[in-house]
C-alpha cells in the first residue's frame, strides 16, 4: 500500500514529536521549591546557578522509518538534568534527513531565558557557536542550526560540550555535556 507524500510527512512529525514528548515527560519532573513563594508553573525561572546537572549515561542513537520503501531518518541525542529532582535542563537532538544528509542540531533550553541572548555551543575551550532561540512552548525553547564541518569535527573529538545561554536575569548558565561516546553515536546515524 502506498501512503500519500503529505499523510507520511505528517506521521513523521508526529512521531518524531511523541517521541520527543515521551521522552521529556519521562526526565522532566516538577522542581521542588524552597521555602520562598513557588513561582507560576507557566514562567519557571532558570536558577542561575542550577542544582548540579548530571547528563544521561551517553548519546542515544536510533533511526526510523515510516515504511520499508521510505528512507531512514536518523537522530542522536543526549539529555542534562537536575540530579536531585530529575528536571530536564538541556536536551541536544542532533538528526540527519534524509534528503540533505547534512546534521542539524536541535537545542532545549529550560523556560525563563533571556530570549535575545540566544544559546551558545562551544567545545572544550575552542570558539562558541552562536544560537538563535526560535521558538518557546510549555516544554522549553528551542534553537537549531545546521551543523558546520568544523564544528562536527571539534564535537568528534573533543570532550565536553557546553550549551551555555541567559537567564531573565542576564547570569549566563553553562551546562556541561560530554562527548565521550559522541563519535560512535554519529557513526550510527550518518
């Protein structure tokens, strides 16, 4: 049987965002608040200096398909978040399409930014990458960008990524992510 181009598209989206939210409802988990007034669960501020954030145990890679005549799309990502309480901080999302072959970075950032402060990526202590946030829903922010050769090869081999960004306060926030399996995970999905 063959499925109309629009209706797999659509299913593809819809499965890459289940999946994405499947995920998210499993590690986010309300934060605990101190003994001061809980802030409103629309806007929960970013501490600026979070509670110790602890990355999941490496670089999850998996490719799908709609159909076995349509052809794989392949994502690899990993996950900070708050050791204490399980809150999701910083989820990297790195996918491949189908059609170009070319790695996009996907980046979720905790609610209560500094919007026009964007996210930056940098590894170990090269140049940073600068991110411009696009979009914001009930899950977190969101900022994307296509992966340029010199930044995959640093990410190949280096081995920390930090996704750093601002909180409404301007504090600047670093969460450290490794990169010990990165390299294996991207030989997976490319």
């Amino acid at each position: 049987m063959k499925i109309p181009a629009k209706t797999a598209i659509c299913a593809a989206i819809l499965a890459v965002g289940a999946i994405g939210l499947s995920h998210a409802q499993q590690a986010a988990k309300p934060k605990a608040a101190p003994s001061a007034p809980a802030a409103t669960p629309a806007t929960p501020q970013v501490d600026p200096a979070p509670a110790t954030p602890a990355a999941s145990a490496g670089w999850a890679a998996r490719c799908t398909s709609m159909s076995r005549s349509a052809p794989l799309e392949c994502a690899m990502e990993q996950t900070a978040v708050l050791s204490k309480t399980g809150q999701l901080i910083v989820l990297v999302n790195i996918r491949m399409p189908a059609d170009t072959r070319a790695p996009v970075a996907l980046v979720q950032l905790p609610l209560g930014l500094n919007l026009p402060g964007g996210a930056k990526l940098q590894v170990d202590d090269g140049n940073a990458t600068d991110l411009q946030i696009q979009t914001c829903e009930n899950r977190g922010c969101y900022a994307g960008s296509p992966i340029a050769p010199d930044l995959l090869a640093a990410l190949r081999s280096g081995k920390q990524l930090k996704v750093s960004f601002q909180n409404l306060s301007k504090e600047t926030i670093t969460i450290p992510i490794p990169l010990a399996d990165f390299a294996a995970a991207y030989d997976k999905i490319k």
